[in-house]
C-alpha cells in the first residue's frame, strides 16, 4: 500500500524563473513508498535521478541497507530517505521519483496565457508548478559530511533562449521568403502557386516578423510559450505546379485542389481519384 505525505513546498515567481523573490509556495501530496533509496554521484555530489530507487513500504533491514550499498558500487552512495518525516530537500525529491499527472485531462488546474483584448490561450501550463518542474532533479547536491540534502534547491533551467527563438524565427522568415522569391524563376517566372497560396506566404512572413511585438516580454512573455504560426506551406506539395490550368474549377486528379482553392475537398478529391482509376483502366 502506497504511502501518502502532504507538504508545502517553495516555488518560483514564475515558471522557469530562477527567483523566489514573491515568496511563492505550494502544496503537494507526495504518493508511494514510506522508505527509498537514492544514489548520488560519489565525486560530484549530485544526485542521480536517472538511477531511480529502491522503495519499501516496511522499514528496511539491515540486508536491505547493504543490498543499496551494494547496488551503489564505489562510485556512489546509497542515501535513505524517511517519507514520515522528511526535510523539504528529501519530500521534493521523493515527489520527482513519483510524479503524477498534471495535465488538462487529468483535472490539475492550468493557468491560461493571453493577451490583452484577445481571449486565445496562446499558451498554458501546471499551476501550481508541479516538484519535478519547479527544481533541477540532476544538480540538486548532497553534503556527504553533513549527511544533508544541500539547500537551496535549484531551480528547473529554462530550454530554450530568446537568441535561440529569434534564430528559429529568422529561419522560417527566410525559408519562406525563398519560397516566394523563387516564383519569379518557377514554371517559366509564371511561378508554381496560386494568388491564395502566395498571399498566405506573405501573411505568415508578416506574423512571424511581428510575433515579438504581439508577444512583448514586458507583458512576461518568455521564448518558451511564444508560439509560431501555422505554417501555410504544410499541405503543400514541393514544386508542385497549383497553377496547372486555367480552368478556375477543374479538379487536379492528384490533390484535389483547384486553382482558386488552395484546401482540397476530401469527397471532390475521393471522385477524382476513382474516376483517374477508372479511366486508367478502362478498355480500348
């Protein structure tokens, strides 16, 4: 039978923040076994998350002791963790081990990103912020002299910077801009798209140059919950000619696109395709 503990822990004053300076906390209730046993790295300190544990819902005996100490080899060490009474350091840790769902389905309460005047979710998140996102499982560090969890913890590392954000942007505002750039050049400079396909390209290189104005980082918008338009050229197909006809409404066998729509019609498209088989195949 899993062991329940609840505790409150401190969070940052926002995710991915590396502050306290809000003195923000959280409540967690931490599910599994009473008694674990964590191994960290004998040389660096640090905790090794990727090692797991050895759990117990019964009080470990003096076999269970060497059997950890065993498994930790002499390269690490086998630190035991009472779920009863924990200190701060050891009930985080403890929930990193045993996380629990915390996404929208499960019922855990999200907080919702907008901006002002618009009431898209442009992006949304665990709130409260969960243990295993609120602190760095594989630099938290253990005082071998002291016998002690050092304190503070530190904080979950942001994954992504503006600099890296602002050169993935650059490279869609590039790609796409060699895209229309190149109809110039395409099917006899007449070019390979449509009016609606060029003019969705030129939408999304708009958005994109403006993304960090419509998402100001005055107004807490980090390069993690930015997101990037839908790219219109998803669909396409590359060097496909979309101006194949000048019909307006003559239904390409192979898509299903019309020259004057670029979103294919899964019926129209299903109606083309049999009747191509059936003209591919029928007698002389």
């Amino acid at each position: 039978m899993a062991f329940t503990k609840t505790f409150t822990y401190k969070v940052p004053d926002d995710y991915l923040a590396q502050t306290d300076s809000l003195g923000k906390t959280a409540e967690w209730t931490y599910d599994g076994p009473r008694w674990l046993f964590v191994f960290v790295d004998k040389e660096t300190n640090k905790w090794i998350p990727s090692q797991s544990c050895i759990g117990f819902n019964r009080e470990p005996t003096t076999g269970d002791i060497e059997h950890a100490n065993v498994r930790a080899g002499i390269d690490e060490i086998a630190v035991q963790i009472d779920m009863s009474s924990p200190s701060d350091e050891e009930a985080v840790i403890a929930s990193i081990l045993f996380p629990k769902d915390t996404g929208k389905a499960s019922g855990y309460t999200q907080k919702d990103y907008k901006i002002a005047g618009d009431d898209t979710v442009y992006y949304s998140r665990p709130e409260p912020i969960s243990p295993d996102h609120a602190y760095a499982a594989d630099e938290i560090e253990y005082d071998q002299a002291a016998g002690a969890w050092k304190s503070p913890l530190p904080w979950f590392k942001p994954w992504i910077s503006m600099e890296q954000h602002k050169a993935a942007r650059d490279t869609l505002v590039a790609d796409a801009q060699a895209n229309l750039d190149a109809e110039a050049t395409e099917n006899g400079g007449q070019g390979n798209l449509t009016d609606q396909q060029r003019a969705a390209l030129t939408a999304f290189i708009g958005e994109l140059n403006g993304i960090y104005t419509k998402f100001a980082a005055a107004d807490g918008w980090g390069p993690h919950m930015i997101p990037f338009p839908d790219d219109p050229r998803t669909p396409w197909i590359d060097g496909y000619d979309y101006r194949v006809t000048d019909y307006e409404e003559l239904i390409d066998a192979a898509t299903g696109l019309t020259k004057s729509s670029d979103v294919p019609d899964a019926a129209v498209l299903e109606s083309a395709q049999v009747q191509t088989l059936r003209d591919g195949t029928k007698a002389d």
